[in-house]
C-alpha cells in the first residue's frame, strides 16, 4: 500500500538503485544449442548448422574417412555423439580392381597377381569388398539421419568408375574421392600428374548426379592455382589436405617404420595457412581436415574459411564421445563471442579479408630467429 502512494521519483531511485540485474545464464551450464539470453532481450538459438556440398548439416564437425567409420556401430555412436555428417572408410580403386579381376579370373581361370594391392588390403583374398561396401552404404543410410558420403581411395580413373554410379544407387549423399599421386616418377611433369586428378574428377562426375568432393595433399608444384584449377571441375569440394603414411627409419635395427599414425593438434597449420589462403578462392566448398584436435582448432578452421573440418586421430584418441565436447565448445564460443550462425563468423580471418594477408604467407622466422629465447 505505502509504496503505491510513494512519489514516483522516489519509486524511479529505489529501481535504479536496487533493480536486480537479468541473470546472464552462463553458457558453461546450458546444454548444447541452448537458448541464450542477451542484453536482457534477445532469446536466441546459437545455431551451428552448415552446408557442405550442398548437404545441410546440423554441426560442421564431420568424422572422416577411416576405419573408425568402417563399421554401422561406429557409425552410430558417432552420430550419437553429434557429428554433423560421416566420411566412411575409402574403398581403395585397387581393391575393385582387385575384384573385377577375380571376377575375371574365374571366368578365364587365368592365375593373376596384382602386388601393389595386397599392403592395403587387410583380407587381401576376401572377394567381396565391394559388396561390403555397397551393404555399409545402405545400412547406414538406413539407420543414420546426418548425410553419408561415401569415400574411393584412387589413382587413376581406369576401369573402377563405374562403381560410382553403384554407391550413389546405394543411397550415399556424396562420394569423397581420395587421390593421391606422389611426385616420384621422374618421367612424369607436374602437368602430366595434376591431369590424372583432373581425369578422375572429371570421369566420376560424369557417372553420378550425387556431389562429388576431391581429398588431396599439398605435394603439387602450384598449389594455390592447381586447387583452384581443380575446383573449376565439376567438383563441389576440396578436402584439405589428406594425412598419409609417413615412413621412418629405425636407426636400432636400421628397418623401415611408420611414423605418428595420428595426428597432433600442432599438424594443423599447413592446412589451416591453405584453408585461409584459398577460401574465397575457389570454386567450391572447403573441408579442413588434419590437426583438428578439439573445438577450438575446429573454430580456427572455421575462421579461416572452411565449412566443415574433418577428424579422425582425435576419434582414435578419445572415441567418438568427444565429439559432443566439440560441438558444445564451439556453441559456448559462439555464445561468448555473440555469434548466432556459423556464417557470422566463417571465414572472417581469411586471407582475402584479413587486414594483414602477408600474415598467411610469411614463410620465415626472422623475427623469431632474433628474439626466440632458449629454454635451456
Ligand atoms: C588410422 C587412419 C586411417 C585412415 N584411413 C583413411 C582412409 O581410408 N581414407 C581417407 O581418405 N583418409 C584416411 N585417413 C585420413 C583421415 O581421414 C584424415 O583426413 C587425416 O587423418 C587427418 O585428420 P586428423 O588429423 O584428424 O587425423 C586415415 C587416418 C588415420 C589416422
């Protein structure tokens, strides 16, 4: 009652005195995709959903192609966890080759060998890959909601493209093709190998309607014009770069072995210069793939102008679940930054856009070399 007939000035100073602050809900303790509450207004779904080869996707966190998303279980724990789409195992052209010759050969009985085949192949006499494949494709699309995107390990375009038109009948949203051609032959110019990429593009696109994306490394002699070229194809992606094999030496027993299989979160800056030095410049969508290690290099990616990234050593290490952690870090950045959409923010620190581009190209320490401090 008494405060009904308090004058109104007095009523003003007590509320600008004593009014309570709108709690800021704290984006550590809201679930992912949360409501976030703004300048006491805005009620806003932090929204992290994308587009890559025209696919919508809820998240740009994609698990890549590895043995990781070789089987349905896998397949469904890392949707349980949140991925935003999958990159199955490849299929390796020598493994169709493989199977169309011993389709061949019985029908000939004809002995055949083919010895590069046989250090993929787990099962090198195991006829059926193919048909496993093709049956990985249709059950995950059968029990997956998030886009599928089948992956061919290739050389050449010779003889297996056909099989294209086979997983897209099989239902897979995209088909990823992982090429790989090491500079080695000396006979060969870099004109000679970047046609073979060419071809294969070219020779796939032809067969399906599904988008087709392009996974390759950075041994090409013009890499900035030849990812461009390369994105003027019928490709509706570039997935940079493909991590491989890297051999070493065993100086005790002076044999060949295998370096880090996986990788680390300090491998993501070849990828990442490439990422913002071609974004805006080429003519498809960008996947970054190699050092995304948590959801703060995943937002680096996404800075520099990717659409999605693509993980697998992080899978390796920590399962699936950590996808979850992932996504909720991006989301809680998003909302401590006041970014709404995934477009708010993509692409900002490209190179095209950023207000030091040399940045992305100095390729020397200099000025490290003459302030680096030792450490011991
Ligand atoms: C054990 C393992 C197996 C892989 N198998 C494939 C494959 O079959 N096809 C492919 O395109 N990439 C394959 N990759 C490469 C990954 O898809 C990924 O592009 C690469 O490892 C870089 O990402 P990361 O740093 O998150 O591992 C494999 C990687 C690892 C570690």
């Amino acid at each position: 009652m008494l405060w009904t007939y308090a004058p109104v000035t007095y009523q003003l100073t007590f509320f600008l005195l004593f009014r309570q602050e709108k709690p800021h809900i704290s984006s550590t303790i809201l679930p992912r995709n949360m409501l976030a509450v703004r300048n006491h207004k805005q009620i806003i779904m932090t929204n992290l959903s994308t587009t890559y080869l025209g696919l919508k996707l809820k998240n740009p966190i994609v698990a890549a192609s590895s043995e990781m998303t070789g089987t349905l279980d896998d397949l469904k724990k890392i949707e349980a966890a949140g991925a935003g789409a999958v990159v199955l195992k490849s299929l390796f052209e020598e493994e169709i080759q493989m199977e169309m010759e011993q389709m061949k050969q019985q029908m000939t009985g004809r002995p055949y060998v083919y010895p590069e085949t046989m250090d993929y192949m787990d099962n090198p006499m195991e006829e059926d890959q193919v048909r496993k494949y093709l049956r990985l494709i249709k059950d995950a699309k059968a029990e997956l909601k998030i886009p599928v995107i089948a992956s061919i390990n290739c050389v050449s375009s010779q003889k297996w493209t056909y099989l294209a038109a086979e997983i897209e009948k099989a239902g897979a949203d995209a088909i990823e093709l992982n090429m790989f051609i090491l500079p080695t032959d000396f006979t060969r110019s870099s004109v000679d190998n970047e046609k073979i990429y060419h071809d294969v593009v070219n020779q796939v696109s032809s067969e399906v309607n599904i988008p087709v994306s392009a996974k390759v490394s950075y041994y090409f002699s013009d890499l900035g014009p030849a990812l461009r070229r390369l994105s003027e194809t019928r490709i509706k992606g570039l997935v940079l770069f493909n991590r491989f094999y890297a051999p070493d030496i065993d100086i005790d027993t002076m044999r060949m072995t295998s370096g880090h299989v996986l990788s680390s979160s300090s491998d993501i800056h070849i990828s990442l210069r490439w990422v913002a030095i071609m974004a805006n410049r080429v003519d498809c969508d960008i996947a970054a793939t190699t050092g995304v290690h948590s959801g703060s290099d995943a937002i680096k990616q996404l800075l520099a102008g990717a659409n999605v990234v693509q993980i697998a050593s992080v899978l390796y290490r920590n399962g699936p679940e950590y996808i979850t952690q992932m996504v909720s870090d991006i989301t809680n950045w998003m909302e401590k930054m006041e970014f709404d959409t995934i477009d708010d923010f993509r692409g900002k620190m490209a190179q095209e856009k950023s207000t030091n581009p040399a940045a992305w190209e100095r390729a020397q320490f200099m000025r490290h070399f003459r302030h680096f401090v030792r450490t011991n």
